[in-house]
C-alpha cells in the first residue's frame, strides 16, 4: 500500500525516461526582458539542455506543441552553457511569443511532446469522513504547476487512508503530466495524494 511519503516524493524512481537524453522541463516561472525574447525556468527533471537546442513548449489550449530554440541559458545568475538534470535555470526562447505562455507548460524533447485529458493514477484518500465514491467526482488536481478541474472516477468506494485506482479527466484543455512529479487532488470534503499510472493518450 501506498504511502504519503511515498506519494510525496519530488521523483519517481520508478519512472523511466524515453531515453537518457530526453529532456523534461516543467516551467514554474515565466517572464520577459526588454530586447529578448521569453524566458522561462525551472528544474531540470531529466536529461541536458543546451544552447541552440530545439525543444518542444506546451501544451497550448487545443494540446499542441511548439518547436522552440534555446537562445540563452543562466544558472546561479551566471551564462551558462548547458545544464543538466536535477539543476534549476532559465532559459530564453525564440520561436514563440510572451503571450502563449501559460501555467502549467512543460519544455519537452519532441519524443515527449504529448498532451490528453484522460489518465490513470492510483489515488489515496487522506481525510477522514466521506468516502470517496465510485461515480465521478469533480476535484481540484494540481500536478507540479498543472492546476486543474477534472473528474475522477474510481472503480469502489474508499475510505480513509484506502487506495485504489482512479481514472481522472480534465474538463477544460489536455495538459502535459509527469510521472516523476506527485499528484493532489481536492474536493469539498475529500483531500487525497496520488501516483501518475498511465499517460495521456495523444487527442484523448
């Protein structure tokens, strides 16, 4: 049985990349400079990224991805290079503008470039009282910097600390979600963690 611990990890080690050079951004800051174009940053959850790198930035609202290229790279308020997994940077970016960013985006290898609104996950119930019902459920589920409406369906009924598997839709655009980063999810009465277990399916 999962535990709390076990779902709050900042990694999954159980996830294994496309390939070792597969690269994973999930952005967590945006913003801009006069005479540059936009910057975003964050940590580097797999693989290198380098200057001149062409890499993939989304999803927008219909759960495309944009080819972008990397014109700059700081770490530590240095230029740098390149950086590599597990070290936070910013990046500017040509190929797309200020105003199609949004929360929730993720800077990809073109291998990982896929976004859906349905996925799996096993889900545990962490608050006492109501069970959480078999029919679908409309919480809140917030993924790294994914933050979400979506329903949520499971299969029986849990109680308090009981696991099962849930299938969670999302109401409003496909969004990319990692299995390296834990889910939350929250209801009027139901708070619970989770482990990412199937993917998107591409146009879900």
């Amino acid at each position: 049985m999962l535990s709390p611990t076990t779902f709050g990890a900042a990694g999954d080690p159980d996830h294994h990349p496309e390939s070792d050079s597969a690269v994973e951004l999930q952005i967590q800051e945006m913003f801009s400079v006069n005479g540059s174009g936009p910057i975003v940053a964050g940590v580097l959850l797999q693989g290198q990224v380098g200057l001149a790198d062409t890499l993939k930035l989304g999803p927008n609202h219909a759960g495309g991805f944009d080819s972008v290229t990397v014109v700059s790279i700081h770490r530590n308020g240095q230029s740098a290079q390149s950086v590599c997994q597990g070290e936070t940077a910013s990046f500017e970016l040509s190929g797309v503008s200020a105003s199609q960013l949004r929360s929730g985006l993720a800077l990809v290898s073109p291998g990982l470039a896929q976004a859906g609104l349905t996925f799996s996950a096993e889900v545990k119930l962490l608050s006492p009282g109501p069970e959480l019902m078999a029919e679908a459920l409309q919480v809140l589920v917030v993924i790294g910097t994914v933050r979400q409406v979506a329903l949520l369906s499971t299969g029986s009924a849990i109680g308090f600390n009981g696991t099962t598997v849930a299938e969670l839709t999302f109401m409003h655009m496909p969004e990319y979600v990692s299995p390296s980063l834990p889910l939350y999810f929250k209801a009027a009465q139901q708070v619970g963690v989770g482990k990412i277990m199937a993917l998107p399916a591409p146009d879900s």
